[in-house]
C-alpha cells in the first residue's frame, strides 16, 4: 500500500474560478483559501466522528471477511456525503476519498487484492444522477493503493427501493434478482475489496459479495466511508 494519499495541488485556472464561485467547506458552508486542497475546514475536519479499528468482521455480513468503516454516518460526514450524493457534487469525491485514505492507514491498510469492485447503480439511476458515487471514490482509492477498479464484473440490473426504510426480510426480497455477473465474469481464486458509500443495513454489499462468493472469489473485503448505526 502507498504510504500517502496526497491531493492535487490547485492549479491556476481553478484559482480564477475560484475568485468568482469561492471553494466552501462541504459541512459548514465556511468560504475556505483560494489555494485550499480539499473542501472541508480544519475544524469540521477535527469533529468528524472517527469509527476507529481495522478491518474486522461482522455476523451481518456473511460473505465478506473484514469490514472497514472511516466514520460515523453522523453530524459532518452525513452532511458531506448527503451533498455529494444528492446534490450534484461529484468533486466530493476527491475530499471524502482523500478522508478514507487517511484513517486506512491510521489502523494498518488494506489487504493484498486484485481487484476494488464499487457497488454497482442501476444505469437508470445513473443516468438521472450523473454518476455513481462509488465508483467515484473507488476510482481515488484504487489510484491510492495502485489496484485495478473494475466496474465490468457485477452489475444492477433493477430497480431497488431504499434498503434503509425496510425491514429485513423485506431488504431480502427487495434485492432478490437485483444484481447479477456481468457475462463472462470470471473471479476465480481473485481476492476482491468491495466499495460503497455508506453501509446501512449491509444487505446490499452482502448481496454482491455473495455473487462473487458463487463466481469462485477467494476472499472478499468492503470498505465503506461511514457506517450507519442503528
């Protein structure tokens, strides 16, 4: 694994644009330095709600061998990500990664893999949103620790309501036949990192791990930014 994740320094241009639309922090709204890095202050950065530890493993989560959660799905980092999602913010991306990077090498990096695979959109849902966030931050982590992002192995291939607003039995049968291989797929004895935004109830990332699991993956991780607790 790298040793740092560093951000692209500002260049000149974005500095003029900047002069114009100022850079704000992405929790607090506080206009920050035209030369700033990444869109988040140093104070919001200090209280965001760090989840602490490594990759460990959890019973909810059946097919994958280690979870790793940055933060708390709370407070700042809730009000981040609820922006980049929701309102047309994919330069996000590139702060909320560069969080991530962070506390992964706080508690001891990442295991050895051949692939980071984001948890797929529905391409419907992508096309209305512009992109999918996952894969955003899949793209940053995988230039982060020099590792293939693969976007063709599985995919969505319906349409889902909220997993969050379910009960579990109805998260089962809300995701039954909602993703599927890509044809073709072929992971056999392939050590994969799943990506996503936030885990919630972890039926979704289950769900895909478990594709890979009958595809013949050999071990399976998931990295979330935050995790939500109930």
């Amino acid at each position: 694994m790298r040793a740092k994740h560093g951000l692209i320094p500002v260049s000149f241009f974005e500095k003029l644009i900047r002069l114009l639309f100022p850079a704000k922090c992405m929790v607090c709204n506080t206009v920050l330095m035209e030369d700033a890095r990444s869109y988040l202050c140093n104070t919001c950065k200090t209280d965001l709600e760090r989840y602490g530890g490594g990759f460990r493993k959890s019973d909810g989560l059946s097919y994958i061998d280690g979870i790793f959660a940055a933060f708390r799905y709370h407070g700042g980092i809730e009000t981040a990500i609820q922006a980049f999602k929701y309102k047309n913010h994919p330069r996000l991306s590139e702060t909320i990664s560069m969080l991530l990077c962070e506390e992964l090498e706080k508690h001891g990096g990442v295991p050895e893999a051949d692939y980071i695979i984001p948890v797929p959109m529905h391409p419907g849902k992508k096309r209305r949103r512009g992109y999918n966030q996952s894969e955003l931050i899949a793209g940053h982590l995988g230039e982060y620790l020099n590792m293939e992002v693969r976007t063709d192995i599985i995919r969505k291939i319906r349409h889902t309501r909220p997993q969050s607003r379910l009960k579990r039995l109805d998260r089962l049968r809300n995701l039954k036949g909602a993703f599927s291989a890509v044809p073709g797929t072929n992971v056999e004895g392939k050590d994969i990192i799943l990506v996503d935004d936030v885990l919630t109830t972890g039926t979704t990332m289950n769900t895909c791990a478990k594709i890979l699991r009958e595809k013949g993956a050999a071990h399976i991780y998931g990295i979330v930014v935050a995790i939500a607790e109930k």
